[in-house]
C-alpha cells in the first residue's frame, strides 16, 4: 500500500510539473531568445512576486544581460511575454502598429471593481473613445486655465501649513511624499470635485481624500498583494477576489458623484472643477451620462492625480534640495515668470516656464512613475528586430517595455545617472532618440492627464521655490532604494527636507 501511495505521489508531482512548465519552450520553439532561469509555475517572476526586488530593478536586470539583443523571451509565470528593447519596436508597438497593441493588460472584474474597470486606461474599443474624448475636452488649454482656478486656492492652503510648520524656527523637517500628498490629494478634491478635502487639516484626517488616496495605493502588504495579483495573475485572483478599490471607498465616491453631479446639472454656476464640465459637455452634447461611468472616470482623477502627481513632485523636490544650483537656477525662474504677472501663478506662466520643464523631464527621466509598461496584442503581427530575430504575436499575448532601462541606457544618453535637466534644454533635446523618453507613454494611449499632472505639479513647485530654500536631511537613506512591490517607486525610510524661509 505503500508504494502505491508513494507511486500516486510521484506521478501527480510529475504531471503538475509538465502541466506547470507546459510552455517554457514556446521561446525555444519560435526562434526568439529567452531569458534563463524559468521555475516550474512561476517562469521568471519569483524575484518579483515574493519581493525580493522592484519591477524596476528586475526589468533592468533582465535588460543589461541582454544588451545588444532587440528583444526576449520571458515566462509570467506559465504565460510567454516579449520584452522588446530596441527603440524601434518601441514605436511600432505604441505608435506606428497601434492597432495591434490597443490594450493595455491590466484587466478589473467589473463585478469585483465596478468603477476601476470604466478607468480609461482599462478600457479598449468604443468606450476607451468615448471616455478619453471626455477626459480631452477636460483638459484642453482652455478648460485647464479653469481648473487652475482651484488649483491656486488649494496652492494658498498649502503655503499656509507650511508656513504654520516653520513658525518662528529657522527650519522644518517634512518627508517630501507625506507633504506632497497633502497638496495633491486636496488638488483632486478642489479640481475634480469642487470640495475641500481636509488634507490640510489633521483634525479631520480620517475623513480626508488623502486618506482615501492612501487605502488604495499606499504600498501596504494587502495592497502590494492585489497590484501583484491584478497586474500579472489576473487570473488567480478570480479564487481571491480581491478588490483593488476598498468597498467603503467604492461607495463613497457613488454617492459623492451622484450628488454633486446632480447639483452640476441644476445650477450653471461656474465650480471651475472636472465635474462641472462634464455637466458642461452634457449640455452641449444634449446628453445625460451615465452616472457610473462619470463615476468610474472621476475616479479616475484619484489613481492618477493623487499617487502618480505626488510621487513625481517628491522626486523632483527631493532633486532640487540635492543640487542647490538647480534649484536657485529654477527659483530664478519662477521669480521672473511670477513678476511679470503681477506675483501670481497663471496658466501662461507655468508654461512660460521652460527650465521648470527641463528639471521635470530629467526627474521623469531618472525615476519614471511607471516602473513597467505593457500592452496586449489585440491583431497579429509580426515584430522584426535589427539583429535578425523575428517574433510573430498573437492576440492575447503581451510586449513588455521596460521604459526605466531605456531612460538611463548609456547608449542613448550621456552620463545616465547624473542629474541634468539641460539635456531638455533646447540645444540638446532635439538630439534625444524617438522612443527612449517616454515617462507617459506615446502614440494613441499616451497619458490624457499628462497636461493636469504637469499643471498641478508646477504650480506647487513654484509656490514652494517662491517662499522657501529646500536641503536634504540626514534621515534621507542614500543612495535611495525603493520598496519591492509598490506600485509606484516609493524609496526606503521617505524622502526628509528641511524647509527654510527665503
């Protein structure tokens, strides 16, 4: 009875075995070079899954051993997935062969995560149209220049907590992102809402949009647990069914929309936030929205204008503090945009503001936001690398581009890993290679925020150059690391300035 059971053992490890490495030869197979080192099960992901690394760093990795090669092979676990390197694909992929690559891959259960899965990033076809054509009307110059309006009340509130921070000391410590936080949580309250948002007020922070903002996407266990799932094992988490979006929070937006919406469609008095345009559209268009949907893209103002906004604005903070010549460079700047406008912060001054920029484009370009990109194929097609290697994708499978790795390759850029924003500067952009920048994406499905993140990010900075000097605090742990399994880069131990008058 023993050996049977021990036979029945043996031969249900074997069977889970071929059933779980079923594919690790599909490289192989088709002529296109693979990554080593695939596990039965997990493929090439396990540094990434039981955190022992970044995505970043792992991308990285993979992208320094293959130097030279135009793309490889990896295993997601049991999924084959193309990681292409070359510039060239890179354009073919989000520009010139759009249609091929539509979608992006991360995919939400619309039971699970109702109002996530109407986000546009997450749609495809004629809803993905409709929804970024809304988003466009939103942020054209013009709609922006409204949305600014809010932008510099909340721009004032800050000021003032800074200034309450610093009292009569001649410093203040802040961590960059628990401060930045602050601004563009409330930022995503007065602009797309039209309501304040506590963030600057502790008495009420349990009920803020700040603390919204950080039940989604702070890099908690649980919320690195639903990124990891949602983002390479969909299909797993339909055993888990783990929500990306707390219940408590899904609900509070319903409601919050819903009513305000309704106010929108009553009155006509200008609110200079996202929603009272949207009731602005609806009139010209002679339609009515569909409450959820509206919901689903104003949430969308959350996941993109709260973490992504303030990790940015952190980094180039921090940046500024490290290297004061830029900084005083910068504060020149502003100063000299602001006078011409009477002290105050315009639209047509943030985009006078060029050097501002070429700091937020180097910043970008050091630490981008996204740590990953990945599209889905949606039409077969064929990808053809300088070196010769040639893949045929299928619908379903996906190209991974690690945009990082691109942006610090020594081949593309001089000194990689030293900070210089004259490198945008306009002498030296126009040498920048197409398709080895791309901090938001290109072609189609290029970032339809960008334009608000950039309006948003400079207005605080300037408000922060005005009035203070920036330097970097001991408590700072250089060089940074950041925090495997964050969605966004999120270093060790925080970002710590000290703030000083001028």
């Amino acid at each position: 009875m023993a050996v049977v059971l021990v036979s029945l053992i043996l031969g249900a490890l074997i069977v889970l075995y071929f059933y779980l490495t079923r594919n690790h030869n599909y490289w192989q197979k088709h002529g296109v070079p693979c990554v080593d080192g695939a596990l039965p099960g997990f493929g090439h992901m396990l540094p990434v899954v039981s955190m022992w690394t970044n995505l970043a760093d792992f991308c990285d990795n993979i992208y320094k051993k293959n130097k030279g090669r135009s793309m490889v092979g990896i295993y997601q676990f049991t999924s084959p997935s193309l990681m292409v390197f070359e510039p060239e694909l890179v354009k073919t992929v989000l520009q010139t062969n759009f249609s091929s690559f539509a979608e992006n891959t991360m995919k939400f259960d619309p039971e699970m995560d109702p109002l996530v899965s109407l986000n546009p990033f997450n749609l495809s076809g004629e809803k993905w149209q409709t929804s970024r054509k809304r988003l466009t009307y939103a942020f054209s110059s013009m709609r922006l220049k409204t949305l600014l309006v809010n932008v510099n009340k909340v721009c004032d509130t800050f000021e003032n907590f800074i200034n309450e921070k610093l009292g009569d000391h001649e410093k203040a410590e802040f961590e960059l992102k628990s401060l930045l936080s602050r601004y563009s949580a409330q930022v995503v309250a007065a602009a797309g809402f039209g309501v304040d948002g506590y963030c600057f007020d502790d008495a009420k922070k349990d009920i803020s949009f700040r603390k919204i903002g950080q039940s989604i996407l702070e890099p908690t266990m649980r919320n690195k647990i639903v990124f990891m799932l949602l983002f390479f094992i969909p299909s797993l988490n339909k055993i888990f069914k783990m929500s990306f979006i707390p219940k408590h929070v899904d609900y509070f937006f319903r409601t919050l929309i819903a009513d305000l919406i309704e106010q929108r469609r009553k009155d006509s008095i200008p609110r200079n936030d996202f929603l009272h345009l949207m009731a602005e559209l609806e009139r010209a268009e002679k339609d009515t929205f569909d409450v959820e949907t509206l919901t689903g893209q104003a949430l969308s103002f959350v996941l993109d204008g709260y973490e992504t906004s303030s990790t940015v604005m952190s980094f180039i903070a921090f940046h500024l503090a490290t290297y004061p010549e830029i900084q005083k460079k910068l504060r020149e700047e502003v100063m000299s945009v602001t006078n011409r406008y009477n002290g105050e912060i315009t639209y047509e001054g943030l985009r006078e503001m060029t050097y501002m920029d070429q700091v937020f484009n180097e910043t970008m370009r050091l630490i981008p936001a996204q740590m990953l990109m990945k599209k889905r194929c949606t039409e077969e097609i064929e990808l053809r690398g300088s070196d010769g290697v040639v893949c045929r994708m299928r619908p379903g499978m996906e190209v991974l581009i690690p945009s990082p790795s691109l942006h610090n390759d020594p081949e593309y850029w001089e000194n990689p890993k030293e900070y210089d924003p004259e490198r945008f500067g306009p002498e030296r952009k126009q040498n920048i290679k197409k398709f080895t920048y791309i901090p938001f994406g290109e072609g189609p499905r290029i970032c339809v925020g960008m334009r608000m993140a950039q309006l948003q990010i400079k207005a605080g900075l300037a408000i922060i150059l005005k009035r203070y000097s920036m330097e970097v605090s001991p408590r700072t742990q250089l060089p940074l690391k950041m925090i495997p399994g964050a969605l966004l880069p999120s270093p060790k131990g925080g970002l710590w300035v000290y703030f000083k008058h001028l």
